[in-house]
C-alpha cells in the first residue's frame, strides 16, 4: 500500500501544476487585453428626433412646397428623411470614433484620415443643401484654414468640437419664432465643418503614399 501512494504522488503534483498553467494570465494575454469604456446611450443625439423637428420648423417658417401627389411627396419625403438620419449617424459616429481614435493615437494614420474626411466632407455637404432651414444668408466672413501638416494634431480636435458643436445645436430639438441666430450658428458650424474636412483631406491625401512607391 505504500508503494501505491508514492506513485501517485508525482501524478497529483503534475496535475496541479497543470491546471495552475492554465487558468495563469499569459504575458500576451496581458499586453493585449484593452479597456474601452462603454458608451453612455443617453449621451446619443436623437437623430429620428431631429429630423422631425427639422421637418416641423421648415413647414413653419414655409420653407418647404407642398406637391399635388400626396402618395409621391410622402415617399419621397420618407427617403429624404432616412438619409438624413443615416447623415446625422454618420457625423456623430465619425466624431465620436474615428476622430477620436485618430487623435489619440500614437500618429495619425493618413489613409484612414483620408477616408473619414472625405466622407464626413461629402455628408455635411449633403445635409447643408438638404435641409432648408440651414440654408440661411450668412453676412458674415467665411473661416478658412491653412493647409499646413504641422496644423493637423489642432485640426482633428476642432472637427470633433465641430461636430458636438453642430448636432448639439438647440435649432435641431426646439422650435421658436426667434430661432434666426440658431439657425445661424448651426449653419456656420456645417460651413465649417466642410471647410476644415477638405483642407484636412488635402493634407492626408498628399501625405498618403502611393502605391508601389518607395
């Protein structure tokens, strides 16, 4: 019988030593392994929200005309309105991600800066001559920005306060008669916005490399 022990003893110990290895955190589990803090869902804007209020202040302000063919202006008005929110999406998701990730990053990645502008460019684009109650005379003298590398690391942060800035606006969730300077703000925060994504997608795109090149 005590021969029976002492063989089993080497056994027990590998097995213990064995479940130890396993559920022990590996040096590139640790290295790899990232914290994202979640997002507050309450902090997302309320893009079905805002269309509709959109909507309501441009019929108030007789901004918009009404068609004889009830069925055809209803379904185009859907279509118009699923864009804009996809739009809407889109500016808050680049804001809040991509720009975000850009910014933090150890450098910036000029390619995938490249396409974020280009598309943020094209969607404000969109939404400022989409959108009649944005379509208002600005008397007041346009921003431009210098197409200089070296600005890009204050660029990418103003876009994102830009985009806070322009679907923060009151003008998107509240209707008043007294909205002029609402209005007003927001339109210049989108004249902005598509003023600095170009000059930023200029730089990125003579930044990027092509392909093949040493």
């Amino acid at each position: 019988m005590r021969k029976l022990v002492i063989l089993h003893k080497p056994s027990l110990a590998l097995a213990l030593l064995l479940i130890g290895l396993m559920y022990a955190p590996t040096p590139a589990r640790q290295q790899t392994s990232t914290y994202k803090a979640p997002s507050d869902p309450a902090q997302r804007p309320k893009f079905r929200a805002m269309v509709e209020a959109i909507n309501q202040r441009a019929r108030e302000l007789g901004l918009v005309s009404i068609s004889d063919d009830e069925v055809q202006e209803a379904f185009v008005q859907r279509r118009r309105d699923a864009q804009l929110r996809e739009d809407f999406e889109k500016l808050y998701s680049i804001g809040t991600e991509k720009l975000v990730s850009l910014s933090t990053a150890p450098s910036l990645d000029m390619k995938t800066l490249s396409d974020a502008t280009a598309d943020l460019r094209s969607r404000a684009h969109r939404i400022k001559y989409g959108v009649p109650i944005l379509q208002i005379v600005d008397k007041g003298q346009g921003i431009r920005y210098e197409e200089y590398p070296d600005c890009l690391v204050t660029m990418v942060p103003e876009m994102r306060r830009l985009i806070d800035s322009f679907l923060g606006s009151p003008v998107f969730r509240l209707s008043s008669p007294n909205d002029a300077e609402l209005r007003l703000k927001a339109s210049r925060d989108l004249d902005a916005i598509i003023k600095l994504s170009e000059t930023v997608n200029r730089i990125a795109k003579r930044s990027v490399k092509p392909a093949g090149s040493q």
